[in-house]
C-alpha cells in the first residue's frame, strides 16, 4: 500500500487540519474561494490517498479471495483469523465529508451512502446526517433532508450547526406547505444566538415575512416586510427582494384585504418595484414585474422600457 500512496505524504500539522474538517464546516470554509487555495490542495490530497487505500484494500480482498480457492478449510479459518482485512466505513464517512467541502455533491452522496451501509448505528454520527441533509438539500429531495436533519436535532440537541438546521428545515417545510412546522423553525433559527447559519437574522426575518404571505396573511407579510425595510442595516439586496415581494403582493392582491383603495394599490406597487429596481438594478425579474404593473395601468410606453 505503502507502494503506491508514498508520493503523497501528509504532516502531522495537516493530518490535524485534516481531522478537524467534516460537514459542520460547509457553507462557512470555502474551498472553492481564492482564499482557500492551501487547504483546497490539502483536501484533494487527501481524498487521492483515501481512495487509493480504498482501491487496494479492495484489490487485496479480491487477491485473497482467489487464493483462498487454492486452501484447504483448516488453513483458510486461520488466513481470516490472522490477515483478515476491514475497511473502517468511517474512511467512506470522512471522504463524504471532503467532497461536500468541495461541493462535489454526486461524490459526497456516494460516499455518504457507502458509509450508511456498512454502519450499523449510523444515525448515531450527528455529522454523517448534515452532511447527508446538505447533500439531500441540493438535489431537491426533500422528503429526505427533512428526516436526516431531524435526525441530526434529535441524536444531538445542542448541534453546532442546530441553527442552519432548522433554517433548512423552514425553507423546506415551507415549501411543502407545513406553514406551522415551517415557522417553528425559522423562529428558533431567528433567536438562535449561539450558532452561525449561512443566512443572516434579516434574511431569517424576510422568510418569515415571506412564510405569512404564500399563507394568504398578507397584512401580515406587509407588517413583517414594511417593518424589515426600516431596518438601518438592511443590506440592497435584500432591500430589492422586500420591495418586489411589496410591490407583486400589493399588485395581485385584492385591495380591500390590504385596506387601500385600488387607485392606491396601483401606485404602491409601482413604487414598491421600482425602489426594488433603484436597489438592484439588474434584476430582470422586477423590471419585469413593473412592466406589468405599468401595463394593467395603462402606462404601455413606460411598460414597453421596463420590458426592454
């Protein structure tokens, strides 16, 4: 084995940097980024000499399986009490690891799902489960993010990453239209102030706000998104989604559920789009929808430059 891995040697310093790696940093070490050139390297080296001590470990199985023909039963019991060989699955767990950090997410899955069969009490590693969730999350297949990270809140209450966790869990449940469960999370992803998630406690607040309004709450979401755009920190980006999210709901919805006449209903929603616009002006989809605001006004000249 040596043969064959002795061009990649490791230090103690990076197999130190190396143990210390696994799902809980995704989304916050980011080996794609300029930055992390050194510990993206290390990362790639790493993964050439798991999976080449995968290979021949593997090779030696298949070697000693064919000769093993060749043995008489008494010495065959003592080549597998002797020179028997395992693959600890914890080897397929970190590999899983590594590839998520480096967004391959095919190969994490894999791994992940090598791990998940020779590990009898897998639901026990909280890591394995985020990083199966995470992997789960980008493929869309939410049904079974939900369950992993459930799993991971339930075998470790006090996870370092229990805020990203229920974040993911809002989104997704959102979208499955558990609006209670939905807003159970993001609420205690929003006053969770012990661990960091990729999302900022605005943009927690954006999706509550965002949560009442595919609920049909609309004052509500207009509270919630009126009371976010007085926020003096209040990043443009997010500034542009408030105020499309604003100016579409208070085109399409009734106005006597907003309380405002339709002549204002119009105008604040030709204006909610173009503040949208003055914040990020590239956005398509708010030139868009201003282009339709305008037309339902009759202003088709000033429709027809939006659209353009």
């Amino acid at each position: 084995m040596a043969q064959d891995t002795d061009d990649i040697n490791l230090t103690p310093q990076e197999l130190q940097i190396l143990s210390e790696l696994d799902s809980r940093q995704f989304g916050f070490l980011k080996l794609n980024s300029p930055e992390q050139t050194k510990k993206k390297a290390l990362v790639v080296r790493a993964i050439k000499y798991l999976e080449r001590m995968l290979v021949q470990a593997q090779a030696e199985k298949q070697r000693r399986k064919a000769d093993s023909t060749k043995m008489n039963p008494d010495e065959l019991k003592d080549d597998d009490e002797d020179k028997g060989i395992s693959i600890d699955p914890k080897t397929y767990c970190k590999l899983g690891h590594f590839h998520l950090l480096l967004e391959d997410y095919s190969k994490a899955m894999s791994a992940y799902q090598k791990f998940y069969s020779l590990k009898g009490d897998y639901w026990k590693d909280a890591s394995f489960l985020y990083g199966q969730g995470l992997v789960y999350y980008h493929f869309n297949a939410f049904q079974w993010a939900v369950k992993a990270f459930q799993q991971v809140l339930w075998v470790e209450p006090g996870f370092p990453r229990a805020c990203e966790v229920h974040l993911r869990l809002g989104l997704m449940l959102k979208v499955h239209a558990d609006f209670d469960a939905a807003l159970k999370h993001l609420t205690l992803a929003l006053i969770d102030a012990t661990t960091p998630a990729s999302f900022s406690k605005l943009e927690i607040k954006f999706h509550i706000a965002h949560l009442y309004e595919v609920q049909g709450k609309y004052r509500l979401a207009k509270e919630h998104y009126e009371a976010l755009l007085k926020e003096k920190t209040l990043p443009s980006h997010l500034k542009a989604d408030i105020c499309r999210q604003l100016g579409w709901m208070y085109h399409v919805v009734d106005c006597t559920v907003l309380g405002i006449t339709r002549q204002q209903k119009q105008a604040i929603a030709i204006h909610c789009l173009q503040k949208s616009i003055e914040a990020e002006p590239k956005s398509g989809q708010s030139l868009y929808l201003l282009g339709r605001c305008l037309a339902a006004s009759g202003k088709v000249h000033d429709a027809f430059i939006a659209y353009r």
